[in-house]
C-alpha cells in the first residue's frame, strides 16, 4: 500500500491531501486562525443549567454558549470536580491525582441540576467543534490523545484497540502498560502500538501525563474562560495518527511548514524523516500531483464511476442521500441482477471514499439499485463495512432494508468538507430573477441587522461591486450610528452589480 500526503500551505490556510495508490482519498483544510478544535481543554463557567435537556451551556470563550450534556460528564466527575476546586484554591498543591480517592460515580440516569450550578467553573473538552449556527460540545471526561495510547486522568481502566487482533500481543500490552501506569490514570492502547517496546509506549505515556500536569498548572492560576491545553493542529493530529509504515512520501510548499513537520516527524517517527521533502517547483503543488483535478472530480453533486454508472449526492438539514444510477452501464453478458450487483458494489467503495473525503457525518442514506437475492444483499452490505473499515471516524452501518436503502451514522466533530465545482449565474444566483435595486440597500440593512441580532457577530466586512462601493462608502457612517458597530465595505470586482458578500472577523462568509 502506497500512501503520500500533499501539504499545500498559505498565509492563511494549510490544505492536506491524502493519496493511497496515487488516489485521494482524504482532504483536510485548516485555516491558520482556526480555534475551539477537537481534543482542547478549556476552564470554563456554567452559564445556564437546563433541566428540560438535563444538560448545561458552558462558557468557553466561543461566541456561543459550549454544549455539555449529564452523559458526557463522565461517570468520575464529581471526583474532577472535586480536584480542580481544590486546584483553583490552593488547596492541593502537589497538582498530582495519583492520590485522590475517588468519589462515588455518579449515576447514568441522573440529572445534571444535581451535580452542576451556575456559575461553576469546570474543566472540560471539545469533542466537536463548531458547526454552523452551533456553538462547541464539550465533554467533562477528559483524554489525551499520544501516538501509541490514550491517556484518560480519573480513570483506571485498559482498554486494548479492538483492531488489534492477536491475542498474545493483547495480552502482553495490557500486561505492560499496568507495570508503567500511574495511579488514576486510565489507559485507551492504539492500534498504532501494536509491537511496540515498552519504551516507545513508556515515553508516549510520561509525554501525555506532563502536558495532563500542564494543564492542571495553567488550571491554578486561569480565570474562566481559558484554553489550558490546546490539541496539535490539523497537520500534526493527521500525522500522528495516520503515520505508518506504509508512507513513502510527504510534500510540503512551504519552508516553514516544512519545518514543522519534519521536527514533528523526528519527534514521533525519526526513521521516517527522509520521506518528507520541500516541493519547490513553480506549478502550484496540487496540480503537479494531480490533486486539483481529482478535488474537482470528486466534489460535485454528481461523481462518475467507472463504466457511465454515476452517484448523486445531495445535503439536507437532517442527513444526507446518496442515490446510485447504472446510466448506460449495462453488460450483455450479465443478467439484470448480476448487473445492479456490479454497479452496487462499485458504488459502495466509491461511497465509502465520498464519506471520508468529504468527511459527511450524521444520518447517510443511501439509495441503492434493487436487489432481489439475499446473497447479493449480503455481498453488497459486506464490500461497505470492508471499505470503511479504513474510516477512523466512528460510524455504524446497517444492512439493507426492506426498501433497499442502506442507513449509516458516520460521527461528525468538523465540518463538512465542501468545494464549489459548480458556477450560478452571477447576475440572478440560478433562479432567473434579478432583485429589484430600490429595495437593495433596505435589504443589506435587513441583513446586518439580523447578523448582529440573531448570530450575535461581533465584527462585520461586507464585498461588493465597485459601483455599489463607491455608493455605500456614503452610507458607513450612517451605520455606525445605526447598528453602534463600524462595518468595513471592500470593493470586489467578483461581485456582479446587485451582489453582497457578508464576512466575520475570521474573513468566513456569513451565509444568509
């Protein structure tokens, strides 16, 4: 297996392509001012304790209120709790949990009103970051995710990667990592650590309970809310887990995040350093390796398999449905049934690729050509679970139904990964229509009102045709007086005349 990653850095964002077998089938994009990522660890303050949800908005920074629901709290949590209070108070000045005695959990069917007040302060972590109008979620059962284990403070527990398979090799990391553990730590072992000395493991180990100490330490002086632990960024988290013998190469455009990587790659995997390599050509470092053109083939509404069978791919506000089409993909020598199974099956490790590539998660439904034979189903639902078995997300397959679609929950913590390979008529945005321009103003108004009302922004940019800009620039000071803000006003010539783009302080566009 041939796997390369391609790192295309910019001022503002970092793109990582994962090819296997010169294919993608991953694409990452972190943007250099990105905050609140997955694996965080924040002091925060309850803001509010709802007792309908049996769940607490936390104060994390965010400009949204962070989600924390009673069966994240984790089942130690009074003990945390406990801890960090007496953290915050000077009370335990060692800062090591080795000696806690635990409190008693709490139970699964509590009620959060219970345990958490107003105006607490907690430790917790993001398990999934902001998406769309949604602030973070956060869990009070805290894991630092190293190279080869997971280390999880109140907690004294082993779990083995079920992906590891030999049973004399399990046996013999449980047996060591109980020899190297702390008291209250409890030990999650990755696949990754599969054969691995004990030194390997033993660093890795002591690596994740300094930066838990550290966190602790930032914890006794930190006024809620504060960041006390922030998690790799996108690159080193992808290389960390990912990284295996099976790399041949890593191609990085940028000497500085060329850097970053190769000391990364020292520090985890130095018998690997001589794969990683600055690429210094002149043509953009995704077009010299094929990765602009597979990005525009695999992200459009309709992507193309083998042979002119196609799927088709839509997004709703509750799941997603992928529905297959055989096109003019019909072999002679096949019979119907034996046709459906060959377009499926191709489908299904096309879908798989999709979701991983895109990174879709929630509810995914997927409208596969009918099928008679049970033996068929079974071979179509088996080829699924085998392509996404290489899927690191959390997901859960079922077989198909009476109906013939097959429903997968696929765990969403980012989101989606999405790119434009279409263009709407910039003039009437594909209806046809062209908005009246005597209401335009009135309707930019409307618009920044909303956006400072409703979405709580706090900095607001608009870009607009040149034309319109010289004519608002007019308006600015109107506005501050109006909306109490000062909103900036660029001049765009990708605008069409009546067309108004909205940005926040992280130059995202406001969709509306």
């Amino acid at each position: 297996m041939n796997n390369e990653l391609i790192i295309s850095s910019h001022s503002n964002e970092v793109i990582i392509a994962l090819l296997n077998e010169k294919r993608l089938i991953e694409l990452h994009k972190e943007k250099s001012n990105s905050g609140f990522s997955v694996g965080d660890l924040y002091f925060g303050r309850v803001r509010k304790v709802i007792q309908g949800l049996n769940a607490a908005f936390v104060d994390i920074g965010y400009e949204k209120d962070a989600f924390l629901h009673y069966l994240d709290l984790g089942p130690n949590f009074k003990s945390l709790n406990k801890f960090i209070k007496s953290v915050t108070f000077n009370k335990n000045n060692s800062l090591s949990i080795e000696n806690v005695v635990f409190d008693p959990e709490i139970p699964k069917t509590g009620k959060i009103s219970h345990v958490l007040a107003q105006n607490n302060n907690i430790m917790v972590q993001v398990v999934k970051e902001p998406i769309s109008t949604k602030g973070p979620r956060l869990t009070s059962e805290i894991s630092l995710a190293g190279r080869f284990i997971v280390l999880i403070p109140f907690s004294d527990k082993i779990s083995i990667s079920q992906r590891i398979k030999n049973q004399d090799e399990r046996i013999r990391l449980k047996k060591l990592i109980q020899s190297i553990k702390p008291n209250n730590f409890g030990v999650i072992v990755r696949t990754a650590a599969e054969n691995k000395k004990v030194a390997e493991l033993d660093m890795d180990l002591k690596d994740l309970v300094n930066k838990w100490n550290l966190a602790i330490k930032s914890i006794s002086s930190a006024t809620p809310p504060h960041r006390v632990f922030s998690e790799l960024d996108r690159t080193s988290t992808i290389l960390r887990d990912i990284l295996n013998a099976s790399f041949n190469s890593i191609q990085v455009d940028n000497q500085t995040m060329y850097d970053v990587v190769l000391k990364y790659i020292k520090t985890i995997a130095p018998e690997k350093r001589d794969i990683v390599k600055l690429y210094k050509g002149k043509e953009p470092i995704f077009e010299f390796f094929g990765v602009e053109k597979q990005i525009k083939n695999a992200f459009g509404r309709i992507v193309n398999l083998k042979g002119g069978a196609y799927i088709i791919i839509e997004h709703t506000e509750a799941l997603h449905v992928v529905d297959v089409n055989s096109g003019h993909r019909i072999n002679s020598e096949h019979n119907q049934e034996a046709n459906a199974l060959e377009v499926n099956l191709d489908a299904a490790t096309e879908i798989a690729r999709q979701l991983r590539l895109r990174d879709l998660g929630g509810i995914i439904v997927v409208d596969f050509i009918d099928l008679r034979s049970p033996t068929n189903k079974k071979l179509l639902y088996l080829r699924l679970r085998d392509e996404m078995k290489n899927d690191r997300a959390k997901h859960n397959i079922l077989p198909p139904s009476k109906f013939g679609l097959v429903q997968i929950t696929r765990q969403r913590v980012r989101t989606e990964t999405s790119i434009n390979t279409v263009e709407k008529c910039p003039a009437c945005d594909g209806t046809g229509e062209i908005k009246a321009s005597i209401t335009f103003v009135d309707d930019i108004e409307s618009d920044i009102k909303y956006i400072f009302d409703e979405l709580n922004q706090k900095h607001l940019h608009l870009e607009v045709h040149p034309i319109i800009y010289a004519y608002l620039k007019k308006l600015q000071w109107n506005w501050y007086f109006k909306f109490k803000k000062w909103i900036k006003i660029k001049s765009s010539k990708s605008c069409h005349l009546l067309e108004c783009r909205f940005f926040d302080k992280n130059d995202d566009e406001i969709k509306l």
